[in-house]
C-alpha cells in the first residue's frame, strides 16, 4: 500500500531565520502528527522531529526550506507548517525584542 | 563560524553544580563574568533576559544538550561558554530527557546573523555522537576545550 506523501516549499521571513523557538515549535507540531516529515535545504535532508537537526541547516531569512511528509495526515501537517511560517512562528517581533532586553 | 569565534576558554566550565535550570544559567553567566567577557553591573540584567527567553520555550533542543540564549546591548559581539553536568539539570526540554552538555550564547541585538551561525556550527557538531558523548564525559575545561579545537579542524563530523 502506498502511504499519501507530500511537499511544501515555504520563504522564511522571520528575520532571524529558523532560530531555536522556531525550530522546536516546527519539532513539536511534526511530533504531534502521524507522518514521517523531513525538513530539506539545498539538498539536505533532516528529521522534522530533531531540533538539533533541524538547527544544523542553519536557515536563515530570505532562504527557502522545503518540507515532505509521508503517511495519514500529511497534508494536513504540511498546511500547519506553512501556517506556523504564515504566522511568523507566533512572534510578534516588538515583543520579543522586548523580552530579549528588559531595561 | 567556528567555536573559537565565540567560546571564552576561560568561562569553560566541565563541572556545573547547580541542578536547576537558573542555578545552571547563573553559574555560566557569572564564568563569563570571571573571565571579563561581560560586565559585573551588568550580571543580573543578563540572567533576567535569558530566563525571560526561557518562558517563551525551553532551549533544551534534545539529545541531553540546551543552548540558553539572549541578545543583550551591553555586549559588541557574541560571546559564549560551554558546560557540562554530569548529574543534568531538569531543562523541560522537549524529549523530556535531563541536560548535560550547555551553550550559552549572548549576542548583541540586531545581530541575528551570527547566532544563527553559532547556533548551526553547535548543532553542526553536535550530529556527530561521538564528539557529543566525549563532550559530556568530558572532566576539566581544558578536555571541552581539546575537543572544540578538533572540532573546529574538522576532525569530527
């Protein structure tokens, strides 16, 4: 039986790229689902459920990634991580700045 | 980027004892303090900032590793240290699993560049097993060191 695969190709605009929040949040989601995803970047290919795999691409803004899942859900999966991006990993940029540097 | 363009040797610490996740964040900030990468005055208001970082969601990327992390405007460029705990401190990282071996980083604001960079050359390495399980085992400052310099040449990974 062939199981459903798909891919996604997303611009990250995130001006510090897939840092480490935004790493882990693309972890947690692809741990929550029921499918295989890899993160791949110039032809490298890691495990969307490792951090630190997906840290060591080294993305950074005005690059593009690009995401295939395999299994149940992938569509799904794959429409949530576009939305992750969309949203800009749910940061808004003043209050994080913020955050970083309490006077 | 290498580790030698942002690990102080001096602020190296192979034998954390704090056993909880500010005891550990203090105790690297304050090395980097004795080896005079940061201002004293300034002490306090980094720990604040990384522990704030560490509300958004927990650096502890797995593997028994975490990177704590923040920008900071006191300092010019990024500096940063490493540690280890043998016994681990709970970091709720996201496997679940204690931390043992700790990147610190401190970057100057609007200096996304680079930290991503030392965040990709740390997690780089840290692919490799072996130079992630010698680092843990590792028992003095200058064995972490050893290790990063055959890091930086390639003898890992």
């Amino acid at each position: 039986m062939c199981e459903p695969k798909a891919t996604r190709t997303v611009d990250v605009t995130n001006r510090s790229g897939i840092h480490a929040r935004a790493a882990t949040l693309i972890a947690e989601l692809v741990r929550g689902s029921r499918c295989k995803v890899s993160l791949i970047k110039d032809r490298e290919r890691v495990d969307g459920t490792d951090v630190l795999q997906i840290l060591s691409l080294g993305t950074r803004c005005g690059e593009q990634i690009s995401f295939e899942a395999t299994g149940g859900d992938a569509q799904r999966v794959l429409d949530a991580l576009v939305q992750l991006f969309a949203d800009n990993f749910g940061e808004d940029e003043e209050k994080i700045q913020e955050a970083e540097n309490p006077q | 980027m290498k580790f030698a363009d942002f690990v102080s040797p001096e602020a190296i610490r192979a034998q954390l004892t704090a056993t909880d996740k500010e005891g550990a964040i203090r105790e690297m900030v304050q090395a980097l303090l004795d080896a005079g990468r940061i201002r004293a005055d300034e002490l306090e208001s980094i720990i604040k900032a990384i522990l704030k970082r560490e509300e958004l969601g927990s650096t502890g990327i797995g593997r028994g590793v975490a990177v704590p992390h923040t920008k900071h405007p006191s300092v010019d460029r990024l500096v940063g240290t490493v540690a280890v705990s043998s016994q681990g401190v709970d970091f709720a990282s996201l496997d679940g699993e204690t931390v043992q071996l700790f990147f610190l980083l401190i970057s100057p604001p609007d200096c996304p560049g680079d930290h991503l960079r030392a965040l990709e050359n740390i997690s780089r390495q840290l692919r490799d097993d072996t130079f992630c399980r010698f680092l843990k085992q590792a028992k003095s400052a200058e064995e972490i060191q050893q290790l990063l310099d055959e890091a930086d040449n390639n003898q890992f990974a």
